[in-house]
C-alpha cells in the first residue's frame, strides 16, 4: 500500500506542524519509502535555497513592497499585526533600501506634522478661552 502525500504536507512535516497521526504516517513512509525520501530532501534544499534568494529577488524586482500608505500607517502603529510583520521584515531583514528610503521619508514627514498638529491645537485651545473670556458676563 502506498500513502501519498502532498508537497504541502511534506513542508508542514518538516515544520512539524502536521497533527500527530499525519506526523507518524509520514514517518512511517519514510522508512519504506526512498522516493519520498528523495522529496523530503528536495524540498528541503528549495527551502534552504529558497530562503537564501528571497532577499534577492525582492531586491532586485521590488516584488511585493508594500505601498506608501502601508508604510505610513506602519509608522503609525495602525497597521495589523500580520501586515506590520511584514513590513518589518520587507524593511528590516529583506533590507528594501527603496522602502527604507520611503519609511525614513515619511517618518520625518509625520513627525513634521505632528508638530503642525500640536501647534494648531494649541492655538484652538487659546482661541476657545480667548473667546470664552470675551464672552465673559452677560
Ligand atoms: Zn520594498
């Protein structure tokens, strides 16, 4: 009898992320099984492989960077958990300088209006009681 497995499977074996009984069915067909073997091993060095381009490839294509606004409501702390591990890593360990350039741009860019946004508050809180003063007693 032979078992079959997907490559999916194989990758969640590896990852040992496969419930229990998937686990040792697997094991178990390993034992008896070269031609699974020789899957697990190439999957394995595409994963090795795999990892090692991924930073290239990305550098090199750009491929998946995430939009300005993404990067922008990353810094701002409003991004989901997910896609802000995601940035982090597009940024930090992939090491996009095009989107390093962009987050280092609209950091100071947010920074800016930060200040734009403290100093009009103000303002309005001295108008409201500049009026509030003037309006004074009937
Ligand atoms: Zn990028």
């Amino acid at each position: 009898m032979t078992m079959s497995f997907s490559n999916a499977e194989l990758e969640a074996f590896l990852d040992e992320s496969l419930p229990a009984e998937r686990m040792a069915a697997i094991e178990e067909t390993l034992r008896g099984s070269d031609e699974l073997q020789q899957r697990l091993v190439e999957i394995n060095g595409r994963r090795d492989a795999g990892l090692h381009s991924l930073g290239e490839i990305w550098r090199r294509r750009r491929l998946s960077c995430p939009t300005r606004e993404q990067l922008g409501s990353y810094l701002l702390g409003v991004l989901a958990d997910e896609a802000a591990e995601y940035v982090r890593f597009h940024v930090q360990s992939v090491g996009c300088r095009c989107c390093a350039a962009s987050v280092e741009d609209l950091r100071e860019q947010q920074s800016a209006a930060d200040a734009e946004v403290v100093q009009q508050r103000r303002q309005r809180y001295f108008q409201s009681s500049a009026g509030y003063l003037r309006r004074g007693k009937p």
